[in-house]
C-alpha cells in the first residue's frame, strides 16, 4: 500500500481521487486551510493532520508527497526536499518555474531513485489519448501543424503574481503545450511568445488574459497556440479546449473541451472518436509507476517538456508598448 501525504490545496490536490484505491491511500495532510479540510470533510480518525511541510517529509510511515504548494514558486524546493527524505513525488504544474529548478528536480530524482511526476496527464484523457494512438499509428500521416487552444474563465482569484499558480503561461499554456509535444507528439524546437493585459477589468491587478505562441517543431512542421482567460459561461465548460492536428495523410481534431471530435483520412470523413475502454488514469500510470517501476508511457525529460517551454515562453515574451508586456 502507497501512503501518501498532501500538502497544500493551490490545485488540483488529489483529496478525493484515491477512494476505495485497491494499493494507495492518503494518510496525512499539512497546509491546507481549515475551511477546506471541514468542507472536504475528511476522516480525521484515520487521516492525520500534521503542522508543517516539515512534518510530513519527515514522517517515516508516508511513501509518497502529493504537492499543490500555496506559491508555486517555492513549489521545485518542495519536491527536491521530499525527495532528498525518501518520498515520491506527484507535482502540480508547473513543477518549476526555473529550467535550473527544473533541472534540480530531474537530477534529484535519478540521484535519490525517487519516483517524480508531475500532474501531466491531459494527453492521458479522452479524447486526447485517443488522438495520440491515431498519431502514432499512423494513421494520418507526417503531422505538419497543430493548432491548440486552453481557454478558462476569468474570475477575480485570479493572481496577478505568477509566483502563487505560474501565471498565464505556467498555469494554462502549459495544456496547449503538451497537446503539441505529448498528443501531436512532435518536439518543440524553438518558439515565439507574445502575451496580453488587454480586457482586464480596468479596477483590477490581474493576470496576462491571452497569450499566443508560434512554435517550430522538429520535423520541420509548425505549430500555433493559444491560451486565455476568456472562456465565456455559455460554453458549458470550464475549459474549452480545442486541438487540431493536421498531417500529411489527414487530421484529426477535437473541439469544444472534447465534446466534439473528428478523423478524417483521405477522402473519408471517420467521425467522432471512441472511447479507450478501461484506459488507465495518468495518476492510476504514476502510482504503479511508485509501486512495481511499471514504465511510464513517457521518459521523465519528455513529460516534462512542455514545462521547460512553459519556462522558455514567459521568459521571452516580447516587451511592447502599452498592454502588450512581458509574462
């Protein structure tokens, strides 16, 4: 049985995800807000509460840290510490916010033999897993661009200070990102960043709402992504992810945060895609991973990629005049 111990609640914390798990559970729980723990109403009879970050990388009877840090940027130091005392570690994105951090992370991780992973599962869902078997079949041919979209609501919680949740680019580019290199599964080589303030609430001190990256991919083909905070309530989803991979032989796509999808080859038009019967979760692929070194579908350097050109990105937005402004 995998014990693992949760710190902090900026993200997606994985409280209720390991219910009736068959060979993990959470043992104990540091830095997250007493309002959260009431309302997530957890069994504090067997679920121990402890006092610090300190505590639960130093407690003996937890195998595995699950990290959603309250700043992002303190985030990298948490994961190579828990390392350093003999925890696995499941990361919330952006792991680091540094390549050097980043760097850190891979280096301790082949130095300790600890298991790291972050939450990089997007490619790992319906319909994406889907699409990436089509890719890598196949079945439509040499990809040649990708056109990828990440948009999510704005709401006054948003962070101005990229150091609590990443900022634009860390928080919600890193999604496009990974179709690109993770679906598309092609390699980004270089890329182009711009990103903006503009549509802001005049009274606010907020995040970059909209950011768009060009990118060069290895094989020579290209690719354009895009990423806001501008995803209206009609759509009826929280994010409204659209992904189009377009290749020599035909494209497939999805639209709509995935609740509409298509392949087309040639001159036949093959329609929505199907399900992956009983296809394992990303989380369900890390603890087996923890558990037995079962072989992750991903190298740690290629799952961490859209990271390191999340970092990339931010750093070279292109300074302009009036809303258009560094990340």
């Amino acid at each position: 049985m995998i014990r693992i111990g949760l710190y902090g609640s900026n993200g997606h914390q994985i409280f209720h995800a390991l219910e009736n798990h068959p060979f993990a559970r959470i043992d104990a729980v540091a830095g997250v807000p007493d309002e959260t723990l009431a309302d997530l109403r957890l069994d504090t009879s067997r679920i121990r509460i402890l006092d610090s970050f300190t505590s639960l990388i130093a407690d003996d009877e937890l195998d595995m840290i699950s990290l959603c840090s309250p700043r992002r940027r303190d985030q990298a130091d948490h994961a190579v510490e828990a390392m350093r005392h003999g925890k696995h570690v499941l990361a919330e994105k952006p792991c680091a916010m540094t390549e050097q951090d980043l760097d850190r992370i891979i280096h301790t991780s082949a130095d300790t033999g600890r298991c790291f992973h972050e939450m990089a599962g997007t490619a790992f869902d319906f319909p994406y897993n889907v699409m990436r078997e089509t890719v890598l079949a196949g079945t439509i041919g040499d990809v040649i661009q990708v056109i990828a979209e990440k948009s999510y609501p704005y709401h006054s919680g948003r962070p101005a200070d990229r150091d609590i949740d990443g900022g634009l680019i860390g928080q919600n580019m890193i999604h496009a990102l990974r179709l690109v290199e993770h679906v598309a599964s092609v390699p980004i080589t270089s890329l182009d960043t711009l990103a903006t303030k503009s549509g802001l609430p005049t009274d606010a001190n907020g995040p970059h709402m909209a950011a768009s990256i060009l990118a060069v991919l290895k094989n020579g083909g290209i690719a354009s992504l895009s990423a806001n905070y501008l995803n209206p309530k009609g759509t009826g989803v929280w994010g409204d992810d659209s992904l189009r991979i377009l290749g020599t032989l035909g494209m497939v796509e999805s639209r709509n945060g995935g609740q509409l999808t298509r392949l087309v080859v040639g001159d036949h038009d093959h329609g929505p895609l199907k399900p992956e019967s009983h296809a394992p979760t990303w989380l369900d692929m890390v603890l087996r991973h923890v558990a037995s070194r079962e072989e992750m579908p991903l190298p740690l350097e290629v799952e961490l990629s859209p990271t390191r050109w999340a970092i990339r990105a931010t750093e070279g937005c292109k300074a302009q005049l009036g809303n258009l402004s560094h990340c």
